[in-house]
C-alpha cells in the first residue's frame, strides 16, 4: 500500500511537471507582429524599423506584389531594401520560390500596393492559410496601402455601390452603399483599416464603415505612417498620424438614405505615440 501511495505521488508530480512544461513552451514562442502602412513614400526611418523588427540581417523575406499588374511592383516594393543591402528579399510571384513552407518559416512577409480585392482573388486559400501560419510563428507581415487593406476581416474594397464611378474617398456618408469584401483576418476580427487616410480625406468612408458595422472600429492610416500592432499593443511609425473612430453606442439611425449616429469617438495618434489597441 505503501508503494502504491507513493507511486501515486510520483506521477501527480510528473504530470505536473509536464503540464508546466507545456505551458511554459506556448509562453515562449516568438510573437508576431502586424507593420500596417498607410501608403505614399516609406520613410527611411520606417524601413530601418521593419528590418529590425524582422530580424532581417538573420532570417529572409518574401515580397508580395500581386495586388499590382504592374510587372515593376517587386522592384519598387524591394528598392530600399535593396539600398539597405537587403537585395535578396524573395519575389513570392516566381514560380521556383512558391513554396508554402518556406513562406510560414521567413521572418517577413511585405504585401505591395495596388487592388486589394485583386490581391485576395489571387491569394489561394493554402497561401493565405501559410501568411497566417507564419504570422503565429513570429513573422512580421507588412502591408502598404492595399497590402494593409487585406489585414482586416472585413475589408474596405474602395468601391461604392451606388456610385461606382472611382472616386478617392467618399463624398457621401449614406446606407447600403459602401462594398466590403473578405480581408485576410490578421487582425482583431472587428477591426478595418483604411488606408491614404488624412492625405486622401478619407472620412467619409471609414464614417461609413463604422456606422454600416457599429460593432467595429475603424483605423485611418496617413500616408508614410505606419501602425505596428503586437498582441494588444500599437505604436505610431512614420511621419503623421493614425485616426480611429469608434461607435460608442453601436447603434446607427437612417432618414432616407443618410447615415446618422450619436458618440462618435475619434482618437488622433502622433507620431512614436504607443496606446492599447482594442482586441
């Protein structure tokens, strides 16, 4: 009976141990990171920033640059790194480097400019599922302009239902009229993003989308700005600032085809400001 008790003992302590082991090697896996640039210029300031923050002098990189047609969309996306010495980042587009595990295992994944809903057409669901993969080991994605677009669930396309000629930004705040399609989801799943935001006065439509979806908050990225977002942090990067507007009430009201809605809460971030970013 004696051995019995103590053999008991012995694994309850085991099992402990293991148990804590367990868990200890979940809280110490490497955290990714979510480099969300506004569009326009990228300071060089801000490119030294994503390097470090990527550990690029160790590890690699891949570029994106399928939401561009253009066929110069990976030379642009990879100059400065190239100036910075950094000229083997990966054009994710050719057909040798198109290989799953290698984008889960690099250290940073940059998404080009141009059409978001043309990058999400073109993404097949193994590679977004590698992107999400490689985000949960520790990569840094970046994204400017439509490659920041595509981080929301519920991504801002650009287009309007009941205008569909372009325009920049939105000259009405109205219902029914914004398209939102599905993003890449790397971020809290109640979070959009615009993009060109101060630059382009882009009010109207992140209004638009946070009245539209009331439970959502909206983010304005500037122009050679970036947001970089790590678990429930955010710091301001770049040259001008982050909007965000929440809906206080989660509630909107129509007359005709206009939007209303009361408590509208708008932060103005600056430049190097760090604040809580909303799960």
């Amino acid at each position: 009976m004696r051995e019995l008790f103590l053999f008991i003992i012995i694994s309850t302590i085991f099992s402990c141990q293991t148990k804590q082991g367990k868990e200890s090697s979940i809280e110490n896996l490497p955290e990714g990171g979510l480099f969300v640039i506004g569009g326009g210029s990228r300071p060089s300031e801000m490119i030294d920033k994503l390097i470090e923050l990527a550990n690029l002098k160790e590890g690699y990189g891949y570029i994106l640059p399928m939401a561009s047609a253009d066929d110069s969309a990976y030379y642009y996306a990879n100059k400065q790194f190239a100036e910075k010495g950094l000229a083997d980042l990966k054009d994710y587009t050719k057909g040798q480097n198109q290989l799953l595990d290698s984008i889960e295992n690099a250290s940073l994944i940059y998404m080009a400019g141009g059409d978001q809903r043309r990058l999400m057409e073109v993404l097949s669901e193994p590679e977004r599922i590698a992107i999400r993969k490689a985000y949960e080991k520790g990569a840094i994605i970046a994204g400017t302009s439509a490659g920041a677009a595509v981080m929301s669930k519920k991504m801002i396309t650009g287009d309007e239902k009941k205008h569909p000629e372009y325009h920049p930004t939105f000259r009405t705040i109205e219902k029914d009229n914004i398209i939102f399609d599905e993003g890449l989801g790397l971020l809290p799943d109640k979070i959009i993003i615009d993009q060109h935001f101060i630059y382009r006065s882009r009010y109207n439509r992140l209004l638009t989308a946070v009245l539209e979806v009331p439970d959502h908050i909206g983010f304005g990225i500037d122009e050679s700005t970036a947001l970089f977002i790590q678990d429930d942090s955010a710091t301001v990067v770049g040259e001008w600032q982050v909007v965000s507007f929440r809906n206080s009430d989660q509630q909107s009201e129509t007359q005709n085809t206009l939007l209303g809605a009361k408590n509208i809460e708008l932060n103005i971030y600056l430049p190097n400001e760090k604040f809580k970013f909303p799960q």
